[in-house]
C-alpha cells in the first residue's frame, strides 16, 4: 500500500520540527544567521532596484539623447565623451530640422508665484521649459487638459501645464484648464494640470538632477516663451572657458545647458537620425565653427541612464558586500547543519535498515532545512524594515526615499530565506544519507 506523499511530508515537517527543538542553541543560530544574511542582500537589493529601474519601459528603446561635440576633443584628452548638453545653436538647429519623429529641448527654470487670494505670500516653484512634444514623447498623465499644440511653440504662447500639487496650492484641486496663474509678474493660461508624475529616475534631466529628486516639477512651459522671457537656466552651464557677454552673447556662445531628446521608432529611424547628425557636425566643420572632425553620439534611454552614471556607485557597492555576507551566513549554516545532520547518523542508519530510502532521508532533511528556511524568512523580513528605516544613515535622502517594502519584496525575502537553506542543506543531507545501515548497527 502506498502512502500519501503530503501525509508524509507533513509526517517529515513534524519531525524536522521535533528535531530542531531538541537543539534549541543550533536552531536558533542558523535561523538568525539566515535572517541577517536575507536581510541585508534584500535592504540593498531595494535600493538598486529603485535606483536602476526602467521609468519607462514600453518606450525606452524608442528614446535617444543625441550628443554633439561643440568642444575641442583635443583639450580633453584622447577618448573624451561629448558633453551630456547642447548649446543653444546646435538644439535649435536640429529642432528646425524636425527629423526625428518627435524631438524637444529641455531645460530647468523656476519662478516666483504671485498670490491671487489663496495663499499668503508668494513662494519659489521649479519646472522646465521645453516643447509640445515633451509630453507624447515620455507619455505624461494628466489630471485635466493636456500638453500645448506646436502653434503655441511657433507662436510663442504664454501657456503652461501645472503640476498636481501647485493646482491644489493654487486652486483647491478643482479643474482649472482656462484660468491664469502669474509668475514673476507675467500671466500664463493654464492648458494642462499633471496628475501624480515624478518619474524615478528622472530621466529626461539626469544631467542636471542626477536622476534623482524628492519632489516632482511644479510647471512646463514653451521653451519659445522662456526665451522671450530671458530665462536663464537653473541647471547646468558649462563653457569650457567659450562662454559670451550678455543674453544674446549667451546664446551665440559654447555654453552647454540644454537637454534633448528625441524619440526614433525603429532602427531604420535610427540610422537615419545618426547619418543626419553626422552630416550637421560636418556642415559645421566646413563652416569653421567646428575644427575637428564629426565627433556625435546618440545612446537610448538605458545607455543614458548608465552614461549618467544614475546608479550611485555606493549602491552596487553594498549590494555586492550585502551578498557576500548572504553566502557567509549560508557557509555557516552549512557547517551548523553538517555537524547536526552527522550526529544523528545512528538515526539514520536504523531508518535505512528499516526500510527508508535515500529519497526518504532527503525529503525529511530538506523539510527540516525549510523549517529553518521559514523561520529565517520571517527574522529577515523584521530585520528588513529596520534596515529601510535607517537607509536615511547610509545613503542621501532622495535615494533612501525610494526603496519601499512591498508584497513583492515580502516574498522575495521569503522565497530567497527558503531556497538559500535549502541549497544549503543539499550538501549535508547528501553526506547524511549516505551513511551504512551496516556500520552504525554494528557500531551502536
């Protein structure tokens, strides 16, 4: 008569159970060596994945940031990267271009907002001016309205698209598509309200940003306006010593202060848009304003992201040092539970003599080890949210923010804690059943 595989499991869980109560020392060490190993390779595991994820994923190979070099290579040494900006000359020559199917030029503003009433004072808001295909390009979400037309980018528009939290500032949260909001004295029509959007990595101004902020951007306006306006950027300004006297001196010069993007549906685009930028670099060559050769580059999204250099170095670097305590801990574990496993040899050997099979001694053993498994899983899950609460002490503020504890990472603790035992069972539960029935009868 064959027996009930899961009453015979459950029959092994009872001894695993019984038997780890008989050495309540041992016990308790391999589960609290198991349960800071898991934890600390899945607090650090939170953060690289929070810090290194795809924000937009269903269309980051369609994404590029084109470099063109307006610096001298030769002053920057053999292998030098073009800049991660573009000037002003260069990002309007290829907007004017329009050869990408979508394309825009980016750069951080900010202004001070005019009370009307609902507030007290005036307060300080950040944004971006950029253009109307910012937001069909990165597939912003919006609460009310929508993003400016390319009319209002030619005709130069006094509109803009708020983020949620000022249109509550503002407004209460109601609709407001229609209204005017004044900033720094000018008005602007609102056309568009955001909902919730603060992409992490922030993406689209990893050069300025770092990848990284705590709170989204308040406005975007037309990039065409802000010019009218004389708005300087709030980011970066590199001019490799090209800079220019005054506004309009600025924007002839080298500076380098805007981002771009452009958005390239296939690789047949793609070659397109290279050759095409290879061309400009030329043309620029022969026309004297460039004395080296084309020297361009156009990475997606993820080449982006990791040229950046988004990811903090520090976080690889606990994530390595947190694994490697993960396989000490389990090292130990394997030591603890050979030393446990061969004592009960003469246990063992009365059960081969008296039937069982290695299969049986197997399953009975790594039910044990997933016992210890279970135990750490749950010591590793209390020892993870300790560990992100007090991300604050080792990592910087925006990064430690964005590591949450969530049902995903719930189990993911639990399954590593289960199968790391286990696998570390396998090789003490091999030598345990390997014992001769013969020589512990005889021996006992």
């Amino acid at each position: 008569m064959k027996s009930d595989p899961v009453e015979m499991f459950g029959y092994y869980l009872q001894l695993g159970v019984r038997s780890l109560r008989r050495m309540p020392v041992v016990t308790l060490l391999m589960i609290l060596a198991i349960g800071f190993g898991v934890a600390a390779s899945m607090t650090s595991y939170a953060v690289f994945r929070a810090v290194s994820g795809n924000p937009i994923p269903w269309k980051s190979s369609q994404l590029y940031a084109p470099q063109i070099d307006n610096w001298d290579p030769r002053t920057l040494g053999p292998g030098a990267e073009p800049p991660d900006l573009m000037d002003y000359q260069d990002a309007m020559a290829l907007m004017d271009a329009r050869t990408a199917a979508r394309q825009t030029a980016t750069y951080p503003v900010s202004f001070s907002v005019i009370p009307n009433g609902v507030i007290s004072k005036p307060f300080n808001i950040s944004g971006y001016a950029t253009y109307a295909d910012f937001f069909p390009m990165f597939d912003v979400p919006f609460q009310y309205g929508g993003g400016w037309g390319e009319t209002d980018d030619r005709g130069r528009a006094a509109t803009i698209v708020i983020s949620s939290k000022l249109n509550q500032t503002m407004f209460g949260g109601a609709n407001s598509i229609g209204r005017d909001i004044v900033l720094n004295d000018h008005a602007f029509r609102i056309v568009g309200v955001l909902q919730n959007w603060n992409p992490k990595p922030r993406f689209y101004d990893a050069a300025n940003t770092n990848g990284f902020g705590s709170e989204g951007p308040d406005f975007f306006i037309p990039f065409t306006r802000a010019m009218d306006l004389h708005l300087e950027t709030k980011g970066a300004n590199a001019c490799n010593g090209q800079g220019g006297v005054g506004w309009d001196g600025w924007l002839r010069s080298q500076c380098v202060w805007i981002s771009f993007w452009v958005q390239l549906p296939d690789a047949a685009v793609l070659q397109r848009y290279r050759s095409f930028l290879e061309g400009y670099s030329a043309q620029q060559q022969r026309a004297g304003r460039f004395n080296w050769p084309p020297n361009i580059r156009l990475r997606n999204l993820v080449q982006w992201l990791d040229f950046e250099k988004v990811v903090p170095p520090e976080t690889k670097v606990s994530l390595l040092v947190s694994f490697a305590f993960l396989v000490v801990c389990l090292v130990n574990t394997v030591g603890l539970l050979l030393a446990k496993f061969m004592r009960r040899a003469g246990e063992v050997g009365l059960r081969r003599a008296l039937g069982a099979s290695r299969r049986d001694i197997y399953t009975q053993f790594l039910a044990e080890a997933g016992i210890i498994g279970v135990a750490g899983g749950i010591v590793g899950l209390l020892l993870t949210v300790l560990g992100m609460a007090s991300l604050g002490q080792v990592f910087q503020p925006d990064i430690a923010h964005l590591a949450q504890m969530n049902i995903g990472l719930v189990v993911l603790t639990l399954l590593v804690a289960i199968v790391a035992t286990v696998i570390a069972a396998f090789y003490p539960t091999w030598r345990a059943a390997r014992v001769q029935p013969a020589w512990q009868l005889k021996s006992n």
